[in-house]
C-alpha cells in the first residue's frame, strides 16, 4: 500500500509537471529538461518592442509636372519622335491682295469728242502698244482735214499764179511789185499747208494718209485711237454710236501691263522696322498653291491705320504669264534675317493649355510621360522652335499629345 500511494503521489507530480510544461508552452516559455523526470523552466522571455509605425506618406510636390502612366491599349495610341535641329528661316508672314500696277495702268479716252464708229478690242484681248482700239468720227477731225485740202488746192493755185508771174516779168508784162506779190502769196500759201498738215497729224494721221487726202482730195473721217501702252484690256464700256468726250467718264477702254502686277498687304505696324525697299519677296495665292511668285518690296507706307495699327506695303510681282488676277488673296514671306538651327518638334507635339502656356508631353519609355512647359520660337515646314524646355535627343509624343492631356486631367480612359 505505502508503494502504491508513492505511485498515486509521483503520478499526480507528474501530472502537475505535465500541466506547467503544457501552460509554459502555451505561454511562449522555454522549458528545459536535465537529469530527472522533471527539470529546471527558464524565465518566460521578455515582451516583444512595439514595431515601429510606418512613415507617414510623402505629400505630392505641387510644383512636381505632371506625369501619365499608361496602359498597353493606351500607349498604343501615342506615337513618338526624337526632339532633333531643324533650321528655322526668320521670316515674317502678311495676307494682302493682288491689284493691277496702277503705274502701267491706264484709261483710254479719244483726244477729241465723236461717234464711236468701230471698235477692235474685247476684254482680255492682249494688245501692243499703238494697236488700234477704236474709231470715232470727229467733226474736229474732218474739220481739220478740211482745212488740209483747202491749204493744199490753195498752194497749188498760188504756185502756178508764181510761175506764169515770173514768165510775164521775163518778157517786162508786168512790174516787180506783181511778182513780189505772187511770190509772197506761194510762201504763205506753203506755211498755211505745213500749219495743216500737222494739225492733221495731231490727229494720229501719218504723212503717208496725209498725202494720199492731198493727192484725192478726199477727207478721212476716222480718228483712230490707239492702244497707249501694251497690256491687256481689262474693261470696255463702249458701243457703235456712243459719243465719247476726252476724260468724260466712263472710258471706252481701260487696258493694264500685266507683266509686272501688285501685291497690296497691311502688316503690325510692331513688324514695320523689319521690313525696307528692295526686299525680295516671295508670294502664294490659293488658285496656284504649288507655285510661288516672286518679287520685291516697291513702296511701304507713311502712316499707319488708327484702327487697325497696320502698315501698308506694296510690292511688285513678275508674272509673265499672267496667272495672277486682281482681287486675289495672297500671302507672302519675307525673309527678315539670317536662319537659325536649334531643337524642333513637329506641330503636333505641342498642346496650348487653358492658361495659355505651350506644354509638350516627354517620353521616359513608352507607357510614361511627363508634361513640359516650353517656350515656343519660329515655326517653318511643319516644325515648331523650342526656344526652351527641350534639348535634342529627348523624345517627346507627337500624334496622341492632347490624349495625354485629357488623361492627365483625368479626361480619357480606356
């Protein structure tokens, strides 16, 4: 019985010992057995430090550009472009308007009043100068040929009475003074046919028609008008039968040279320093956009319009084969200075934000992009200047610049 009680004791201590290891364990404590049924328990370890708290986040730079990442689908709709030199010519634009050269210009008018009796030019007819126009029958005219004919059958008749004048006195049939007479008469007779022959000949009649009313006695009655310059007749207003005065309008024909045509255009009177006689020119018009016409600055204005604060400037163009036609929209380029090379992207890359300034979107790979503010200089052959903000070799999108704008807003999605 003792042994047996010493089992039931031993168990229950051992039980006890189970329970504590049991406990330990479940506690987190180490427990250690050496040389018995039971041995010595470490101390429980101490409580584990407080990890420390995460940092706070960092706050958004406001002043940080914004930047866009895209998804694949995204980034397939944007293409791209090495920022590269390109040469930018100083030019200056202006639109004007094509205009006949006022100084090859002219309105034709009869020297004198009469009847239309013929006429032998039509618009667009290209004539040369002294070509007939038109003819008038002028009481002026037939006035003066009269007088013609008269002068010239009263030189014949005072030539004849001169010669049988001196035959007479020859033979003493008659004095000195009837042959004086005579001879005094044939002279004035000769300078009153001169006198008509060139009032004739103001008429525009030539010594040959002069000669032939002499020899037949017969008046011409047509007043030929004849074209003042060569050109094209660019108006005609008259008919068979009109009677036309000298510089009464309208005028029966208004003709221009049109070789050598104007350019009218009106610039910022800011541009005006840049711009001096002499200065070539070249100039498009819509009708013939693949051709340019060149020419030179012939006048610039001496004031500038109150309203508008522009400048007129004139320039006169070559266009020998008349293409050019007055009341024309044009548009010329003027070279101001020497050409500069410096960074260039093409039109599109650059985006004008809300605020007005001029952004382009910078390629760090192709689903990243950061907004650039830049500043803009010459534009030429589809290349705008960055006169700042970019540097050669960066890459920088081109088609697809606004999508990242309005994705950068928050505009665009998938």
């Amino acid at each position: 019985m003792p042994n047996d009680a010493f089992v039931v004791r031993l168990s229950k201590k051992t039980v006890i010992a189970g329970a504590i290891v049991i406990a330990a364990i479940a506690g987190g404590a180490s427990v250690y057995f050496a040389g018995g049924l039971l041995g010595s328990m470490g101390a429980p370890p101490a409580k584990a430090a407080d990890s420390p708290p995460p940092p706070p986040a960092a706050k958004p730079d406001p002043n940080a550009p914004p930047t866009v990442e895209l998804t694949e689908s995204q980034a397939v709709a944007i293409k791209t472009e090495t920022v590269a030199d390109h040469v930018f010519p100083q030019e200056k634009q202006a639109v004007g308007n094509i205009d006949f050269n006022e100084d090859q210009s002219v309105l034709v008018y009869p020297p004198y009043q009469g009847l239309i009796l013929q006429l032998f030019a039509k618009v667009g007819d290209d004539v040369r100068k002294g070509q007939t126009l038109f003819t008038i029958q002028s009481p002026d005219l037939i006035q003066a040929e009269s007088t013609l004919i008269s002068a010239a059958g009263v030189l014949d008749l005072t030539q004849r009475a001169l010669t049988r004048a001196r035959q007479l006195y020859a033979v003493q049939g008659i004095a000195q003074k009837d042959l004086e007479q005579a001879v005094s008469d044939e002279m004035t007779a000769e300078g009153n046919l001169r006198a008509a022959r060139d009032a004739v000949r103001v008429f525009g009649k030539t010594d040959d028609e002069i000669d032939q009313m002499v020899k037949s006695r017969k008046i011409d009655p047509a007043l030929v008008v004849p074209a003042p310059i060569a050109g094209r007749i660019t108006a005609r207003t008259a008919a068979p039968g009109d009677l036309v005065q000298p510089g009464s309008p309208p005028a029966p024909y208004a003709m221009a040279d049109l070789s050598i045509i104007w350019m009218l255009a009106f610039v910022p009177e800011s541009d005006s320093p840049l711009y001096h006689l002499g200065q070539e020119l070249k100039v498009s018009v819509l009708a013939y956009p693949d051709k340019v016409f060149e020419g030179k600055i012939t006048t610039i204005g001496t004031t500038v319009d109150p309203n508008t604060h522009r400048l007129m400037v004139r320039a006169a163009i070559e266009d020998p084969n008349h293409a050019l036609r007055p009341n024309m929209f044009a548009t010329f380029v003027i070279t101001t200075g020497d050409a500069l090379r410096a960074p260039g992207v093409p039109l599109d890359s650059v985006v004008r934000e809300p605020d007005g300034t001029m952004t382009v979107w910078v390629a760090t790979d192709k689903r990243h992009y950061t907004q650039r503010v830049v500043t803009l200089g010459l534009e030429h052959d589809g290349f705008q200047q960055i006169a700042d903000g970019l540097k050669t070799g960066e890459t920088v999108a081109t088609d697809g610049a606004i999508l990242l704008d309005a994705i950068a807003a928050g505009g665009a999605t998938d």
